[in-house]
C-alpha cells in the first residue's frame, strides 16, 4: 500500500470525519485503477478497513465489475504474484518441519503456507451477495487463464474454497415446477445444455405435467440460481429414444401408472463453479425423493447420450472393431444415410457392437472409460442397462453417435458394489442384452459384407 | 484399514446384494469400536464407499456419538495422529519449494500439507444434519483438550473449517419476537449469558413489547440454532442502570418517541463455534436495520458490564491507582456495604476514577486493553462513553465490578476512525466525562481520607 | 343521521379539505358518543363515506372498542331497533309475495327483508382486522345478552355471517408443535379446556414427542388464532385413562409401534364463534392427515368426560335405574369415597350400568340424548366403544361422572351409517361391552345389596 | 328424493358397509343424471348425507361439471325451482309480520324466506376446491341466463355468497413480480384486458424493471389466481399516451427520480365474480402500499381509454354539441383520418371538446356519467385531471375515442370530497385545463368551418 494513499485515507478520515469508503479517490487512469483496487484489497486484508469490513469488501467488488478487461487481468496477475504465503513464515515453517516433522509442525506448514488470498476471497465473501460476485469472478477468470496459465494458483484457490463452502450439506434439494418464480425458471430455459427448451411453452410441458418432475440443487447465499438440475419422466417401461418423450403430443400417464423414472437430463449452471461435484449427489437424493412420494417407482435410469461415441470411432486403431469402424465411416460418410432405410440398417449393424464395444472396452491411454457421461454415471454406481439406436435422430446426435443413446440403471442397492468394482477394478457392469451386443466374428462379417 | 474389514465389506456386498453400511458389524467391545470407526473414517476418506458417501457419514458421524468418552478420546488421537497430510507428498512439496520458491511450488506445498482430517470433516459435513453434529462434536472435543493439548491440531482444522463455512456472507440476520417458533425461543432463554431470562414470561416482556427488538444470526445448515444475539432497548436517553430496563414493571414508550437503541445484553449461542466471529458484524448490521425501521433513533449504546474489574484492582500495583485501589479493597471489604448508604458513596469515590483508569489506561501485559468487553467494543470501533456507577445491583455484578456498568457508543461515522487508533496505536477513544473521571490528585486525596 | 352532524362533516371537509375522518368531532359526554357512532355507522351504509370506507369502518371499530359498557350497550340496541331492513320495503315485497308467490317475489322478500345491519358488519369487515374485532365484539355481546334478550336479533345476524365467513371451505388445518409461533402456542394453553395446561414445559410434553400430535383450524383472516384444537396421542391400545396419558415420566413410544390414534382433548377457542360448527370437519379431516403419514395407524378413538352423569343422576326419576342412583348417591355421598378401595369398589358397580344407561338409553324431554359430548360425537357417526372406569381421578370429573370417562370410535366406513341411525331413528351404536354393561335384575341386586 | 334412491343409499350401505358414496349410481340415460344429481343435493342439505358431508359435496361438484349442457341447465332450472324457501315457513313468517311487526318477526321473515340453495352452496363450498369450483359454474351460468333469464334467482344468491365471501377483509393485496410463480404470472398474460401482453418477454417489461410494478388482490381460498390486478408506471410526469410507456425501448428511470405513479391498467380477472367489487379497494391499497415505499411518489394518475365516447358522439342528439358531432363524424369518416396530419389537427379540434363534454356534461337517461370508466374511476373521488389527444393511436382506440386518452387523479386527501359531490350531485371534480376544453362559440365555429 502505497503510503500517499493510506495518508490520503487517514487524515482525510481524521479531519473530515467520513466513512473510509466515501474519500478513496478512484483513478481516471487505468493503471492505476488496478494499483488502487489491490491497495483496498490490501486495506481488507491487513485489518485495516476491518471496522467497515464488508462495506469495504463490497467497494471492491464493486470496482473491480467495473473494470476493463486489461485492467482486470492486470488485479488477478497481482493477486496471483503479490497474494501468496508469506515467504518468511513459510520458510520459517519449512525449518520446523524439517527438523521435527510431527503433527504440530505439520499443521503449521499448511497454515503458513496459506496463500493470503484466499482469507481474501474469505473478506470478499461478507459482503452482500458477495458469493455470486466471486462465482462470476471465476467464471470469467477461466476465460482468461487460457492466454494465462498462471492464473492456475488463483483457481486452485478458488477450487478449494467453492468446494468448501458448497459442500453437500449446504446445498437444498428444490423441486422445480409451475409454481417456481419465474426468476427461476428461466434460469432452466437458459442453462438446459442436454436438450434444448425452445420457450415458456416448452419449459411447461417439461415441469408441469403430472408424470414430469424436476428437481434442482441450491445454496442459501446464491437465491434464485440453480446450480445443477435434472428432468425426470415418469413411464410404464424405460424409454428407448428422446423424441417421444418430449413430443408436445405425447400421452401422458396417471402417476399410478408409473413404474420407472427416466432422467433424461442432467445439467449444470455455473460455470463458475466447475471442478465442484454435485451430480453424483443430486440422482441419489432425487431417488430417494421419488421413493418416498412415488413408492410405486421400482427403476431409475437415465436415458443418456454418447457424446464421444463417433470421435472415438474416427480415431481408434484398435484391431478388433477396425472393420466395424471403417464400415461405420463408409456407409454414413454423407449425411443422408439416416434418411435411407436400407442404408441406416446397415449402418446400425456396425454401430451397435461399435457402440457396446466403446462404452464397455476403450479406455483412454489413462485407462479410463472414454465418454464422459459413461464415466460419469458408471463411477456413481450405475450400471449399463441398455445401448438404443436411434435414440436421438437430432442432427447433433447423428453427428455425435450415429443417434445412440444409452440407459444407465441405478439400482441403490447395488450401485456400492458397483461403484467399487467400477473405481477399484476399473469393471464397467452391464447387462447382458449390451455384452451380447460386443462385437463377435459374425458382426464383423456383416460390416465387412458390401 | 484391516484386510479382514474390507473383505467382509466387499464379499457381503458382492454375496448379498445388501447396502455396504448394515453389513459393517459393530464390534462389541470398546477398543475395536475406535478401532472400526477409524476404519470407516479412511473409507469415507479414500473414496471407497464413496457411492454412498452420505449415508457412511452419518453412519460414522451417529456412531462416533454412541461412544463413551474413551473411545470418543481414542478416535480423536487418531485423527491427530494418523489423519495429518501424506508425509511423502509433503517432503515432495518441500523439496520443490526449497529449489524454486515460485508461486506454483508454494501453492502444492500448502495443498500437500492440508491435513487428511480436513476432507474427512467436509466429507462428514455433506451428511443430513452433518454441520450441527460437527459443531456439537468440537465443542465436546474442547473439554477434552484440556486432558491432551495434542488435540489442538484438531482444533485448528475446526476454527478453519468453520471460519470458512460460517462466513459473514453465509449468515441470515432474523429477528426474534413473540411470533417466531418455540424451538428457537427456547434457545434464548437457555443461551442468554448475560442478564438471565428466567421463563417464558421474562422472555416474552423481553421481545415482544414494540420498545424491545432481539437480532439473531442464523445459519442455513443450522435451522432453529441462533449462533449469537442482541437484545435491544428503545429508550429516550442512554440508560445508566439494567434494573430499570428489566423490571416486569417498567413504563413502556411509544416507538416514535425512542431516539435511543441500547445494546444490553449480547450472547454467543454455540460454544463449538468459539473462535469463529460474528458479534462485530452483528451490532453492525443490527443498527443498519434499526435505522431503516425507525429513522428517528439516533444514538446506538451499549450497557455493558466491566466484569474484569475488581479482579484487577485486587491484584493491581500500579502506583498511580495505588491509594484507590487500597481504599475500594478496604472500604467493600464485607458484602454489607452496598446496603450502607454513606458507606456505598465512599466506594463510588473511589471505584469511579479506578474504572475509567481500568477502562482507558490500564494494559495486560501483552500491551492490551484489560477487560474483555471493553476490548470486543473498542476492537468495534465503539467510543467509551459513559461508566455508570450502580449500573447493576446484582451480587454478580458487586462481585465483578462494584455494580458498575459502561455504556460504549456505536456511531457508523467514526467507527472506522476508532477502530483504525485504538487498532494502530491502542487509543481508547472515550467521551470528555470519562476522561474527567481518571484519578486525579484530589480522587486520591479523597479516596486516602478515611 | 342528523342534518348537524352531516353539516359539520360536509361543510369542514369542503371547507378545508381535509379527511371526513379527523374532523368528525368525538363527543367529550358518553350519551353523545354513542350517538355519534350509530352516525357514522350510517355514514358508512348508505354510502357517504365510501370513498374513505376502509378507514371509515377502522374508525368506528376502535371507537366502540372504548365505549364504556353502558354505551355499548346503547348502540348494540340501535343496531337491533333501527338497523333492521327497511319496512316499505319488506311491505311492498310481502304484498308481492301476497299476490304471485313465485321465485322471484319470494327472492325479493328474502332480500329486502334483511336486517340492514348485516350488510353493515359486512362493512365493518373490511377493515384490517376487522374479522377478530367483530368476533370480539360478538363475545362480548354474548354477556350483554343475558340481561338484554332483544339483543338476540343481532346474534342471529351474526351466527348467519359467521358461518357463512367460516365455511369450512376457507378453514386450514394447521399441525402445532414445537416449531409453531409463541403467538400460537400460548393460545393453545390459554384455550385448552378438557385438560389444562399448566405451563409451557407441560405444553411441550403434549405437542413435542413424536408419539404426540397436535391440529387446529384456522382462518386466513384471524392469523395466530386458532378456532379449535383436538390433541392426539398414538399408543399401541386405546387407553382407558387420561392420567398415564399425560403423565411426565409416561414412556414414550416409537412412531412406527402406534396403532391407535386417540383424541383426548377437543377445544373450542373462541367464545364469538359459538354457534359454529366446526369439530366435525376437524375430527374427519384429522383423521385423514394422520392415515396418510402413518400408514399403521387403524385405530381412531377419543378419551372423553361424560360430564353430564352424575347431575342427571341427581335428578333422574326413571324406575328402571332407581335402586342403582340411589345407592350411587349415597355411597359416594362424601368426597372420601374415591380414596377407599372397598368403598370404590362398590361405587363402581353401581355406576357403570348407571353410565351405559345413560349413554345409550337416557334421554332428555326433547328426546336426544342427554350428555352433551356423547351427542358430539354419536352425531359425527362415531361408536360408543368403552365405559372407562375411573378414567379420570381428578376431582372435577369426581364430581361429574365418578370418574367415568368414555372411548366413542371413528371408523370412517362406518360413520355415515352409524350418523344416519342415531340422526334418523336416535339409535346409538355401541359396542357390545357396553350394551352388556346395561343395569339387570343382578346389576340392580347388587346396588341394593347394603 | 326418490324413495328408491334412498333405499338403495341406506340397503346398500347397511348391507354392505361401503360408503355411501361409493355405492350412488350414477345413471347412464342424461335425463336421470340431472335427477340423481338434484337427489344428491337434497341428501346434502337434508343433513342426510351430513356425516360424509364433504366428500358428498365434492361427488356433487365432480359430477356437476361431467354433465352436457343441457342436463347443466336441468340442474339449474330445479335449483330455481325447487331450492327456494319453504313456502310454508314463509307464509308463517309473513302472517306473523303481518300481526306484529316487530324486529324479530322482521328477523324471522329474513331467515324463513332464505332460499334453501344459499345453504347448499354453503355446503357445496366446504369440498376442496369448492370455492373455485363454484366460481366457475356461475360463469358458465351467466352464458345459460341469456337464454334463460329465470336463473336469476340462482345468480340472486350467487352475488350474495360471493359479496360475503370475497369481502375486502379476507382479500390479500400481493405484488406481482418476476419472482412470482409461473402459475400466478400466466393468468396476468391471460386475463390482461386493456393493453395486450403477448408473450412472456411483454409481461417481463411490465413487471420486472425497477420502474414498473404491478399488484393483485388474491383470496385465500384462490390460491394462485389473482381476482383483479393493476399495472403501475413510475414515471417524472403524468404520461399522456400509452405507447411510450409500453415501448420496449422506452428508458428506464430510477426509482428515486420517480415523482408520478400511473395505473395505465386495471383488469378485473374472474368473470365468475362479476358484480362483486375490488377496484375501489384495490387502487386506494395500492395509493398507501407505493406511499410507503416511495415517499417521493407524489402525484397518482391513471392512463386510462375513453370507451364509450364515439359511440355517445354517433347518437348523440344535444344540440349544444350538434355542430361538434356532425363535423367529427363526417371528418373522421373513413379510417385514414389519423395518418393525414391536416385531417387529423381537424378531427382534435372537434374531438376535445367533444371529449370534454362527454366526460363532463353527458349524461345517460338515468342521469349517470355516459362513460363507465369515468363512473368508476369518478365514483372513486378521483379527479378529472387531462384529456390527452392521441393518448392511443391502436385500431380499437381510434375506433372508440378517436384515440383519446383521459387522466384521472387520486388524491387521497380529496377522494371523499370529491365522492361526495359526485354520488350526491352528480358534480365531477375535473381541473380547469379539462373545463377550458369545454366546447365554445370558437369551437363550434372552428368545427363547422370546413
């Protein structure tokens, strides 16, 4: 802090009386804005400026908004630099530790070592809607960490505080339907990311209806702001595609009637808080919602995309579906394939044991599963039930994965043995209707078959 | 982990098909249960039973409550000993700290250094109620730090974690009155710390009458716990005693005549949060909500206790107050004197110029301010006011501090410049009939006159 | 409306242009006052005044309120004189009526026939809280009743009014318990009137536990009053006495073990609602919200006084229990009775087929039957299940039934049928341990028997 | 009732200890089914039927709305019919009158001539959801009473109830925002009846910015239908046409530089409840509730059409607008009048006086104010403040008022006064500018001059 500002803040203080707050001149000049902006940080930090703490936290916030894009690069590079541990302490704790490494030395390496910022963010956070300011923040920030990697120590920060503070413990479990401010609701118009809601119309044939539900996780400081959602249709059997679930015309059934749940769409809000994990725990509270209000409900799945299907299929040069594969890319090269019947046959012939294969056996040169919703949905316990041609005939499907959609099913009673054997032995638990489908020598013939 | 624990877990689920959690036996005999509870600690923790990481943590966090104090005790020293950071992660992190000190290498070492009891307690958190539990489990853990000061690794954990999760931005200020549920009106009777309340019907006169308010900060994981709170007179002028304000008997005043809130009685709620702050920017916020209600107040006070005051004055050797404090030891040797009206005004000459000696001059050895109410007040930004001879009758109060009571005033103009000398260069700011108060030649004179 | 008074009020207003309602003067002497009110009650219904008519009906509702009883009462008598419907017309429509009594002449005779001060407390409700004040205002008038019959033209008007206001339709069914207001909560130990609640630990033990519920109604317009209560505990039998019941050292037993729902204290709160009806629906309604959270629950009974026994025995001339009323009378002639086993003994077989006679065969000159909560609840279709035998020691219910108290059941396939008999041929339905209970040649010998 | 209906009602229940409403048959021929629905309505006024009381009522309202319309008007017809009073107690009750006419034969005579389908609505209401079932069938009926005026009688009652039971007392005045339901905020889109709300961005524009509010009176018993709602502007001046303030460009203003509250639109949203009146209530509430929040709200006008004006001007035969009428007409003959600037200066010239005088001076036969926007608005005290030329340039408007648009002005403390001499000499309060617009010898000159 620069010693013209703090006698400016002083004596200005002392001799006029006025808030802190009010006198702090804010440059014309952009450099000096930024200069100006982490000196109040600095104000937040030190103790100084704490009587007015959360006023001050907000003028911060506030400020920074209104910054160029230069300048705020300029605040978070400083913040990075300058807002570190305090070297002295660190090193003094590093002393310590390597010379008596028990408990006590231990906890203090990792206090020391704190890096200051984050009791930054803490003082941020006090002030009114404090929380959602920080979450665009980053939001933002990671925008800028693609021409500036070394604002990775600030996001790691930002990591471990967002996980913190929205730990599952905080979050509220909503049910989301015609009743629900349209302050939220067009927050799910605007964050569905799976299928799309075209409008109010739209938004109310997936909430409204009797056999539809929705249900949303929230935070008590982020009002208003779903943080990650899911849809639920209420069927007689597991649905097979997309289309006829969400047809405008479809028929509706007496909750009674229903006997499996589907989740056909799972998105997440903020982007701001992505490296935070609430999937995993949103399906299962949401089954045991539904267990609860519904006991008629036995199954749950989910009907899925393959996103990585056909990407993975471009690229593998794995032996054993290398027939599947060039059959699949000749007989779909141009779009119209799926228009013909007799060619979408054909094509359907390659891309099921392809389809099976690829979610069952390729892993990633880290051993992992490839496609990301597989990953996802078989590390939370599931099991997969079910690969649909055609399940999704969109444009984007196709040129996903040739249209295939997948059901997980999660069973609550198997999904620990599953999810150990998932995690543990990197086993991927499936039914038998999808390992008959695996590629076997007669499927590879047909592809091979002109 | 034992061998034998994880197969009995992993073989009875695979065998059964039944939830990892009723299969876990509970051993019968005391040592094996710190023993196994350990164990469930280091599955939560490693992502083994991750699948149904909830339920496991209320399994653990319910368990852990079944356990006699030694084996409570038992657990605790592991988790001190046993559930610090990956050593060998923390000599990696050192080692690269110790060749290139930059901001990333000071980053890991913090992150490798966090304490493995950290996660397990955020992991615990996620379950139904898992914040309350924690909190009442440290609270608990405090008295047993007393016997094993080794715990107090733990306890740094705890004030971090709660530091973090119960924010300022994550609080909800409410107001308590004659309509807000029992379960938390009982609350108030039991944590009010400072002027008891004795039944429903001394809470009621205390929050229900319109010239009487009471604030609360709330938490959303904590529903129907207040962590802190204020009761507040709206009064004429500044009171000088408690009796007054508390008799079942006192006038009652119309809201508009009031251009007075006095802050009587503030109280901490919960003893497992001790440590964490909030009580600065509760009276903060409390007078910001006042005065939007009812604009015509416009003085804020408090009418504290002194309750360090006689105990200093009895061990005291400061030459300056030597003479008053001799003459106040002698003259109130016996419990009759407050009864004796000449007596009582020989005292009162001689306790006045000790408390504002006591209040603005008087230093702890570490250089601050003595009594611990003035430090929390003038730490505020709050002004020493007025010290107000028989402000409280009680015997608690004859025995702490003669009777005397402090009214400090909160004005939002000038906190920042209190708080900014008394922070900088430990000034007391007071009013001009507190300073006049200090002993003065004539004080001591009067005060040796037998 | 006197010409003076509408003078004064237009001229002023035109005058100065201020609000009818600060320059309509309040006479200093009482005979004035209430005159001037029934003035403004004019105003107020026929239309002068409408434009202020919210603040105009506020106005005459406080200004009653201060009236002192011999005013009231003077404007009570003008409302039943002079606020009845308009006689020409209700000459015009009878002569109507005379001379083509169709729909339309007997609808005009029915609307010009009602009192005008019907519409006027219509008015009157308008303004905020304007509903309790009117059934304060009719409680009240209840007492002035009783010295002044003609005011039973009012009370007829009110009745119509308020049953119509409290329809059922617009009455909601609130559960009470811990979490419930102070506000409400002290009403419930203000109005219990079966078994008094001492105080506020005793109010916790009756709503609190889980194996106690509480329901009341209420109405949107009279917030934090309930209109009426009912007290339910689950047990695993139907309990034949109150005092283990409320006793505070009862065990408690889990939710999961009760099979019996028993109503032992139903309360009418509000003494201006009397007339209304409101138990039947409550009961039913309760007995509905209970089926659907507690599944296992099959059983529904009431623990009800019979306090109309011993009175009627004092009285009774009927032959056929004439030994037995004689020897109940002097066998518990004193009070010592109950404390003397042998004594007790022979009360009892004196007064149980006393009880059963009077429950199932005793009848009042107008032919129902006499106890008046047997006709609550034998009207609602319920079954006189048991005769409890010292049910209730207190010495109230010594005093009223020889402690008799009294288990009807609610068996919801049943009560149409079981309503229909008592309601069309004044049949009780009783279990056959109660008919069995009925005074024979040998119950009779045995009374006589010295 | 049918001797055979009610011994299948009580056989069959006897026998087969079923409820009693499971066991009605419901006839298949449409004739029987008005029938068995009128038996059913006796058995619930009878007190038949009463302990099952609710559940009856629903059966009755269920099976009301699955009957054609013709059986619908076969129902009504016996409710006009058969539901009247009984004659017998009438012709008591008249005799008695007819020799004593005292307050308590006039009391008598009121309750006697009740018609018996006041107590069934009564009774029908007590059903969930009957309010609003109710509301309902009287819409629908209103269509049947074109046809079949005799069901007056029925529409008589309906008034009555629904005047008792939508007293302003029991309403609840509610802002409507963005954060509303979406069921609440679709019936604004629905019931909107002056300026069109198109889709959900329009209704956003009207209810979300700062400077737009909007509020609704709702009923306790109509959860999330509003009965009649007002749309509010805040604005520096008093607008003088519409399409600027519904413009979705239009600037936004701060609410603190807001000095003028509009009410550019009233819909009433019930048709159900047509001769029950909010509006008064609503607008006045609305003056006090923007008061409060917005002390520096000083002026509150209305933007409000002139609806009947060209329809008075077409027929119009008095002679002291005879020149003004005839040279409106002929000039504005075809519809291109308003884009030829020369024509259209022409037509105002004519038009605002005209519009004066019809708002002025015009009256009906019955000796009211010509327009019924100006009677209610008038009839509420307001004041007649601006004639605005053009105010609305929309098809309708131009075809009703020449696109005039009128101000009205509410002050509260000149409502009473100006409501006075209004409902008492028919005077309206209007400001000079409005008088001076009043036609002249110059106007009549300038209208005749071609």
């Amino acid at each position: 802090m620069t010693n013209a500002f703090l006698y400016d803040l002083l004596s200005s203080i002392a001799e006029r009386g006025r808030s802190v707050l009010k006198l702090r001149r804010w440059p014309k000049d952009s450099d000096s804005r930024a200069g100006s902006l982490i000196d109040m940080c600095e104000a937040l930090l030190t103790g100084r400026g704490e009587a007015s703490g959360v006023a001050l936290a907000s003028e911060i916030l506030g400020r920074y908004r209104a910054l160029d894009p230069a300048d705020k690069t300029a605040v978070l590079r400083a913040l990075a630099d300058d807002f570190g541990p305090d070297r002295d302490r660190v090193n003094d704790a590093v002393a310590k530790w390597a010379s008596n490494g028990d408990k006590t030395t231990a906890s203090e390496l990792h206090y020391a070592s704190e890096p200051r910022r984050q009791e930054l963010f803490r003082r941020l956070n006090r002030s009114p809607g404090g929380t959602a300011t920080l979450v665009a923040l980053r939001e933002e920030m990671l925008e800028f960490m693609r021409e500036d990697p070394d604002l990775a120590v600030i996001d790691r920060d930002f990591i471990h505080l967002f996980g913190s503070w929205f730990n599952r413990g905080f979050l509220v479990l909503r049910r989301i339907d015609w009743s629900s401010p349209a302050a939220v609701l067009e927050k799910i118009i605007r964050y569905e990311a799976v299928h799309q809601i075209r409008d109010w119309d739209d938004l109310r044939r997936r909430i409204d209806p009797p056999d539809r539900h929705c249900y949303a996780f929230f935070h008590p400081a982020l009002a208003d702001e779903p943080l990650i959602f899911v849809e639920v249709a209420f069927t007689e059997a597991a649905p097979e595609a997309i289309a006829p679930l969400l047809s405008a015309k479809r028929p509706q059934i007496a909750k009674e009637k229903a006997r499996v749940a589907t989740f056909y769409s799972i998105s997440n809000c903020q982007r701001g808080l992505s490296g935070v994990h609430f999937g995993n725990f949103l399906l299962k509270q949401v089954v045991e919602e539904i267990r609860r209000d519904l006991p008629r409900i036995e199954t749950f799945v989910t009907l899925s995309p393959a996103p990585g299907l056909r990407a993975w299929a471009e690229t593998c040069d794995d032996s054993s579906v290398e027939a599947l594969t060039s059959a699949a890319r000749e007989l779909a090269a141009d779009e119209e394939w799926a228009a013909e019947p007799e060619r979408a046959a054909r094509v359907r012939k390659a891309v099921e044991p392809l389809a099976a294969y690829y979610l069952l056996k390729a892993r990633r040169p880290d051993g992992r599963v490839v496609d990301p919703v597989a990953r996802f949905h078989l590390g939370n316990g599931a099991r997969l039930e079910r690969v649909n041609w055609m399940g999704d005939g969109s444009p984007r499907a196709l040129a996903e994965s040739w249209g295939i959609m997948v059901n997980y099913l999660y069973d609550l009673n198997e999904i620990e043995r599953h999810h150990e054997a998932f995690a543990n032995q990197g086993l991927v638990v499936a039914s038998s209707s999808v390992k008959k489908m695996l590629p076997s020598a007669r499927s590879r013939a047909v592809a091979a078959d002109p």
